[in-house]
C-alpha cells in the first residue's frame, strides 16, 4: 500500500508539471501528466475519506494551480473548504482562476462530477 503522503506528492507534481506545459504549450505533455494526477487520485480514493483527507493538505500549496484542482476535487468531501479555496482563487487572474470560476460555477449548477459518492 502507498503511503497517502506520497499520493498527495504525487498528485501535486503532476498538476503543477501539466500547467507548466500548457503554458509553453505542450498539450501533450500536459495531458500525461494530468492522467497521472488522476491516477493519483484515484489511488487516494480507494483509501476512502482517509484519502480525501490526506488531499486536503494541498488547500495550502505554495502553487494556485495546485490548491485549485485540490479543492475542485474536494467539493463534494469538504464543500465549505474547498468553496472558500476555489472563491479565493477565481478573485485572481489566469488559468487557476479560470479553472477556480469554472469549477464553481459547475458545482452550482449541478454539473460537477469529479468524486462522486460510490
């Protein structure tokens, strides 16, 4: 079994690797990287909410991109936290806030579905 702080490692890399390729470009790149993000996830899933949690530590990256997507994938976890990271993120400019107003604004509208109940 991985340990979870590695998972969370992993996944913070990884999102932070993809969004430095979309920004030179590299949309390939990109994507490999952010299937490993998900597979990282994934892996922290199967650990429950002990998983979920362990994400959690990622509210207070150093990186926007990073607390972003940790949080989008949170929603539904730990909504009033994961809203306050999102809300804080989609005031700023860039891809993070984009990505912070579109995940809002899915999870409003009811259309979110990162993690959902088993």
């Amino acid at each position: 079994m991985m340990d979870l702080a590695v998972l969370v490692e992993q996944f913070a890399q990884n999102i932070a690797a993809q969004t430095d390729c979309i920004l030179r470009g590299d949309a390939k790149t990109g994507n490999k990287h952010a299937d490993k993000a998900f597979a990282a996830f994934s892996k922290l899933r199967e650990h429950g909410d002990a998983g979920r949690d362990a994400l959690a530590a990622l509210f207070s990256a150093p990186r926007m991109d990073v607390r972003v997507t940790a949080a989008a994938f949170l929603l539904r976890h730990r909504t009033e936290e994961a809203r306050a990271v999102l809300e804080e993120a989609a005031k700023g400019e860039g891809m993070a806030a984009m990505g912070a107003q579109q995940t809002l604004k899915n999870w409003e509208s009811g259309v979110w579905a990162l993690d959902l109940p088993e």
